[in-house]
C-alpha cells in the first residue's frame, strides 16, 4: 500500500481535444468530493517544468463542461522527453508536495507519464484525450466523436456544392498515423473511396473506383483522405487523379484544425466526466501507470507496458461496409 494521497494535480498534453474541459473538470470535482487537495498544471509537461501551477476548487471549473480546447491549455513538450527535464518537474511537485498525477492526453504523453512513474514511483494514472482515436484499449477516446461529427457537417456541406457542379471532391481530415476519422466520417458523409494511413490504396485502384461509380451513373463523388494517407496528402492525391482522370473537375477541402475545436458533443462530455472520476477513484485505490479505458460501455484500467506495444486497432469491419456502400 502506498502513502495515503493528498495532492493530487491534473494536466492536459499533446493535441487539445473537445472534452478535455469536461474531463479536467471531472478530475477537479471527484477530488474534491474525496476530501483531497487538486492543482491544475498549465501547458502540460512544459508547465510542470516552468512550476506553472495553480490550486483549484469546484468553482474554478466551473461553466466548462461544454467548452472546447483546454483551459489548463496544452504543449508537445520535448524538454520532458529528457531525464533532466522530467527531474525538474519532479523537483517542482515534490514543492508543492504533489504527489499524484492525473494527464490528459495521447501516446505521447502516456509514455512521458510513464517514464516519470519508472523513475520517481509517483502514482500516475492517465485519460485518453486526442481527436484520433488510435490508442490501445480503449473502443473510444476523448474528443473523437465531436470531431467525427464535425468533419461529417463539412462533409455534408462540400456534398451541396459538389452535387451543384457534377465535382469530384478530395476531403483531408486529420489523423497522421491513423485512418479513424476519415473511416466514420467516410461512412457517415457517403464517401466513394476513403483513403487511411494504415491501407494502401493506390492512383490506378481509386481511378478504378471513380470510373466504376461514373459508369453508374454517379455524376459528383466525394473522396475523405486522411492527412497520413500513404499515396500523398489530398493535394498530392488530386493532382495525380486529374492528371489521369478528367470525367469530373477536381476540388481539394483541408479541414484541418477546425476538427479540434467547438464545443464537445453529449457523448464525450459523459465519455470525459466517467474516465475523470474513474482515474481519481482509481488513484484512490492504488492504481498506478494506468490508462483508463471505455471497452464495451465499461470502464477499464489497463496497465502501460500491457497495451501500449500493441498496433492500432483499425477498424477493418467499417472499412468493409464503406466498400460495400460505395457504388
Ligand atoms: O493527435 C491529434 C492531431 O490532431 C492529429 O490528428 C494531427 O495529425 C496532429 O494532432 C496535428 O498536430 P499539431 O496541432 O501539433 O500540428
């Protein structure tokens, strides 16, 4: 059994995701009602660095709930990556006499989290916070499914317009390493082809599918490219497509950005408001170098070095049925 906690501070790090205010919120409040003292560390690991902290109470977070971004705000910090820098953020907890962590966040900050706990043994729990999805055991991470959504309100509006002037349109969503975004929001938006990092698709296959669909009789088509995709961004994709194709006039739409922000939807704020007292509660009762996970409407905790070896999980099934759909 470890020392009883008594300061616990939150963080968000890595890409800002809509539902990190409900989750920091979630942490701030399940502290409180334990009777426990919570700091909120701004900027991430820079900011655990900098000693840029603040002690908080259930006021503090306070009409956030439906807010995008972070309040607490976010860094990619590389400072933190070394063995000096984390000693720094150490020494500035150790100040404070903080002395458990609960990070917001993605792979990156995982394993910063978790390189921090193999050293200095503080308990460390952490919440899946990033627009991608891609991490291991968890079905759902924060932020995803608000910026599903919003990709899916550009998709329907670039539809309108592609449909007005018999276009082809490329969609770039964002996901560098992973193809979930573009996969749901290809469904939802009814793409002819998605293009994902983890699946080759080459420039003869596409122009296949948009001859085939052409000859259906299909007079505007919309493609949803995720920004990691392996032929090339959606620019490059449209060039080479035009260059070969000339049925329909090519357009490109980057959404970019704008999938991070606005307010979170219903669904990540529960999503956020259940991890973030799942991981003070877990904290509370000795869990340590944990992510907390949704699996099949379930709260999970699994340990670091058990998941985070693992690849991706693609989700092989959605990209079947968007085949299948796509005639
Ligand atoms: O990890 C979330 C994400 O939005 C990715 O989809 C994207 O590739 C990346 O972050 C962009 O990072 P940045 O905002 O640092 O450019």
């Amino acid at each position: 059994m470890n020392q009883p906690i008594k300061n616990i501070a939150v963080f968000t790090s890595g890409g800002d995701a809509p539902g990190m205010n409900a989750a920091v919120r979630a942490v701030v409040r399940t502290s409180i009602y334990y009777g426990k003292e919570i700091y909120g560390i701004y900027r991430g690991y820079e900011g655990m660095i900098d000693n840029d902290l603040v002690k908080l109470n259930a006021r503090s977070v306070s009409n956030i709930i439906q807010r995008g971004g972070t309040i607490l705000k976010s860094a990619r910090s590389q400072e933190f990556r070394t063995a000096e820098g984390r000693r720094k953020a150490y020494e500035n907890l150790q100040e404070r006499k903080i002395d458990a962590l609960v990070a917001v966040g993605g792979d990156g900050t995982f394993t910063g989290l978790h390189n921090f706990y193999k050293e200095y043994e503080m308990p460390v729990i952490c919440i899946p916070g990033t627009i991608d999805n891609d991490l291991p055991g968890t079905d759902f991470t924060v932020g995803y499914d608000t910026a599903t959504n919003t990709a899916v309100d550009a998709i329907d509006k670039i539809r309108d317009t592609a449909l007005s002037h018999n276009r082809l349109f490329f969609i770039e969503v964002m996901g560098r390493d992973s193809g979930n975004i573009a996969i749901n929001s290809g469904i939802a938006g009814g793409a002819v082809a998605i293009i994902i990092p983890e699946e080759e698709t080459t420039i003869e296959q596409l122009i296949e599918k948009l001859d085939e669909t052409a000859r259906n009789n299909k007079k505007s088509s919309l493609v949803v490219v995720a920004e990691g995709g392996k032929s090339g961004n959606a620019l490059e994709i449209a060039q080479q497509v035009q260059e070969r194709y000339s049925y329909y006039e090519t357009k490109v739409t980057i959404l970019g950005h704008l999938q991070r922000g606005g307010a979170p939807t219903y669904f990540d704020r529960v999503l956020a408001s259940k991890m973030g007292v799942a991981a003070v509660e877990g904290l509370l009762s000795d869990k340590t170098d944990m992510i907390v996970g949704i699996r099949n409407g379930q709260i999970v905790f699994n340990k670091f070095d058990d998941i985070m070896h693992r690849p991706p999980e693609i989700e092989a099934e959605a990209l079947r049925i968007a085949k299948i759909l796509a005639i």
